[in-house]
C-alpha cells in the first residue's frame, strides 16, 4: 500500500552509445562507463546507422575522424534519431574548425585524446547531469 505522499521512484538505466572505428578504444570506453553503471553498445563508423535506429540513447560519445561514417556525419544523424541524447565529440586531432562543427551540432563536450578513463566517467556523469561543461 502506498502511503500518502510517497514517491514512487522509477529506476532507468543509461543508456550509451560507443562509437569508434578502432576496436580497442571501443573495448576501453565500454568497461569505463560500464564500471559506472551504463548498459553500453558499441558501434563503429560502419554500422553505426543500425544502432541510431535501434533504439533513443541517453549519452552518445563519438570519435571524430573515423573510416565509414565520419563523427560529423555521426552527430547529424544522432541529433535526429535520439535528440535528446547528450554528445561527446572525442578526437586526437583537435581543431578550431571541428570545435566550431562541435557546437553547430550540440556537442556537449570535447574531449581530446589522450584522456584518462577517469576523466571520461567524470566527463559521463557531468553531461548527464546537465553540469559538463559546454562547449562554447
């Protein structure tokens, strides 16, 4: 019986979508966010469009440059499929010019390589939580 006044708390899993064309990036990122609780997915720059279709993502980190389709090409069709989805541009070839397609497309954080997995999961719950810095 629920008393008056309780509050009924829903619990929902995060979800996350791993994009990267090199596989043990992919596997790094997986067992970092996972360590914190997300049900992550792994996706590469060629099957990514069957992931975005399958199912609306809470966070979606991308690598930018990648053979298949490129991180650009990624945030477009993410902002489409899961719009409310949080984004992370990861890249090692960082520029002014993909900071700038960064924010056209929302990008939430920019994150450069190298970068500590403790950094990532601090980078996670941050976006998550609406208080990760923005990119401006």
């Amino acid at each position: 019986m629920k008393r008056k006044g309780a509050r009924v708390l829903r619990h929902h899993q995060i979800e996350v979508l791993v994009i990267d064309d090199k596989h043990d990036m992919r596997g790094l990122l997986a067992e970092a966010l996972a360590s914190n609780g997300y049900v992550v997915y792994l996706a590469d720059g060629a099957n990514v469009a069957e992931y975005l279709d399958a199912r609306q993502y809470d966070l979606i980190i991308t690598d930018l440059i990648m053979s298949g389709m490129g991180g650009l090409q990624v945030l477009g069709l993410a902002k489409e499929k899961s719009p409310n989805a949080k984004l992370v541009m990861i890249t090692g070839y960082p520029s002014q010019e993909s900071l700038r397609f960064g924010r056209e497309f929302g990008v939430d954080r920019y994150l450069v390589k190298p970068f500590s997995m403790g950094e990532l999961r601090q980078v996670a719950r941050n976006v998550l939580r609406g208080t990760g810095r923005m990119i401006r």
